[in-house]
C-alpha cells in the first residue's frame, strides 16, 4: 500500500513536470514553517518544518503544486510528506495572489523506533506578493488530515518564477 500511495503522488508530481515543458507560468521555491498537531493524542507536538515545492500554472486562475516537506522531531516524532495541491488563484491587486487549495499525499510519520506511511488529505488558503525580478513570498496554513494524527501547518515561502 504504501508503495502504491508514494508511486501515484509522483506519478502526479511528473505529470506537472510533463505539462510545464510545453508551456505555462513555473516557479520552483523554499518553505520555511511549523506544523503543529492537533487533536486527541497529539500531546502538543509541533514539528518545525522545511520544504521544496513545484508549481505549474494550468490556465490563469489553476495552478498545481508539489512539495517534500521534511518535519524534524519534537518529543521523539517527525514527519515526512509529498503532495500534489490543486489551487485556484484570485488577483484583488495586481502583485498580490490569494488561493484556497486542496490536495493528496503521502505521509511518513516516525518516532520512537518505528514508522508509519498514511495517506494525507490538505486544505488550506494562502497568499503571495510578487517582487521584482521574477521572486514571490508568500504566506499559507493549512489542515492536513492523516489517520490518527492531524496537522496544521503554517509555512512562509518564497518562489522564483521562470
């Protein structure tokens, strides 16, 4: 099973990677953030959180994005996910985005000797400022729901666009 999870999540990734090579807005970027559990028996666990992400815009307001996000330990549990984010993108003023999103992934929780792979679920809202020379920063939290332990990550980020 967890193998099936982790080959449709990058079988995802490399599908926006096949789309980005024949056209469209691309940015590849950094997040910086904290992840912390929610939920009965998460015993007030935050991960501190780094990542890379991918996106893809598919037509002006949908955009897709991959990420890896790496959770270091807190308490002796850590977290690793992939996930492919649909978002739809909203322009109030013409250098800022504001975007809900939603998305699927892969999670490999570990700690205390053992791991576990689990599906995951995200929803979240987010918003970016663009700057010159083509570099983005942006802000987003979202809910993640995987079995039996629930995240809120928030994480800024920032993107340089080709």
């Amino acid at each position: 099973m967890k193998k099936k999870i982790l080959t449709f999540v990058l079988g995802l990734m490399g599908t926006c990677g096949m789309w980005a090579q024949s056209a469209g807005d691309q940015a590849f970027g950094i997040n910086l953030g904290l992840a912390p559990y929610v939920g009965s028996g998460a015993y007030s666990l935050t991960n501190f959180q780094l990542g890379v992400l991918y996106q893809y815009s598919v037509v002006d307001n949908i955009r897709l994005e991959g990420d890896l996000n790496f959770g270091f330990k807190d308490k002796g549990i850590g977290m690793f996910d992939v996930s492919g984010n649909v978002q739809y993108l909203f322009n109030p003023a013409s250098s800022f985005t504001f975007y809900p999103f939603v998305g699927i992934g892969y999670g490999n929780i570990s700690g205390w000797g053992s791991s576990s792979a689990r599906l995951l679920f995200n929803i979240g809202l987010g918003g970016e400022y663009s700057l010159p020379a083509n570099i983005s920063v942006g802000l987003r939290v979202n809910y993640q729901y995987v079995k039996d332990l629930c995240r809120l990550p928030i994480a800024v980020y920032a993107t340089y666009r080709f």
